[in-house]
C-alpha cells in the first residue's frame, strides 16, 4: 500500500460502529465467512490445520506476526457497508478533510516565489475531489496520481481560495510527505 491508501484505510476504521472481534477464535470465525482455512492459512503464513485450531479454540494464541496477520485482514474486510456509506456520503455531500505535513511546490509567475517549502495544513477538500480520490484508488491509481487529486484540490481550496487569489498559480506539487491523515 502507498500512503494515500493508508490514510484512506486509517479514515474507514476511524468510522466503524461497532469494533471488530478481539480474540483469534472470533476472528478467525468472521474470515471463515470470506475464505477458506487453506486461503487463510497461506496468507498468515501456517496451515490450513492450524487455522481450524484457531478457530474451534483448540489453540488459543498465534505467533505474533500471525496474530497481527489475522488482525489486519480482519480490520480490512470489517464494516464494508459502513464503508461504502461513509465514502459514498463524503463523495456527494460532506467531502473530505486532508491535514498533512509535507513540502508543497508550485508554478507560478515570474516575480513569486516558487520554492517549496514544509507546510503544516488541515483543509476541508469539496465532495468531488473525495469522489475522484475514491474513484482513482478503486481503478488502482498510484500513490503519485492520488497525491495530484489532493494537490488540485489544495491549489483551489488553499492557495487560490475558491477564486479569490492566486490566479496566476497553476501546478501545485505534494512531495516529501511527512504525514498525511484523511477524515470524512
């Protein structure tokens, strides 16, 4: 995953209404539901007998790079409804707020400073920038074409106010991310 991405799924846990299964037996359980033992166990790293321990009980603990396996591909395929509502929702009405740390570049006119320079910023993007980030990661953009999206939405929002400013800005650049957190 890139960091877009993790922001994204970061943002999808934050919304969930009611929290995932804690132990390994409800975890495993709720994966039995998508995947076999065998699917499970090649994507944790043991056998598909193992698996079945899990989740009857029989075993009660994994290895700890097992455990935080089992978890993560749990905490993925939590909640999907709530997801797509929480998403759907900041794609048409609400959109979605970006706050990052990171060295924002630009073009503009001769006579402006162009240098970039580390920015600490928390900007509230229109619904179709969500829509179009949404959009782009479930066709598998890049982390680069997902940063391009909220740097359009920067310029406008933020450097150019809507319209108020800033005319003569045109490419606004995102790089050197130190962190980049989403919320909608």
């Amino acid at each position: 995953m890139n960091e877009i991405d993790d922001a994204i799924e970061r943002a999808d846990q934050e919304a969930f209404t009611k929290d995932p299964p804690k132990t390994l037996k409800g975890q495993v359980a709720f994966l039995r539901k998508y995947l076999s033992a065998q699917e499970i166990g090649e994507q944790v790293g043991v056998t598909a007998d193992s698996i079945n321990r899990y989740r009857r009980g029989a075993r009660k603990h994994a290895r700890p790079d097992v455990a935080a396996k089992i978890e993560a591909m749990v905490r993925a395929r939590w909640q999907p409804l709530n997801r797509k509502r929480r998403q759907r929702q900041a794609a048409t009405t609400g959109g979605i707020t970006v706050e990052t740390r990171a060295r924002f570049g630009y073009t503009a006119p001769i006579g402006t400073t162009d240098d970039g320079r580390f920015r600490r910023l928390t900007v509230h993007l229109p619904p179709e920038y969500a829509r179009r980030l949404f959009d782009a990661r479930d066709a598998g953009a890049s982390d680069q074409q997902m940063r391009g999206i909220i740097a359009e939405g920067f310029k406008e929002v933020y450097f150019q106010d809507g319209g108020g400013r800033a005319m003569g800005l045109s490419d606004v650049e995102i790089n050197d991310i130190d962190y980049l957190d989403l919320d909608y």
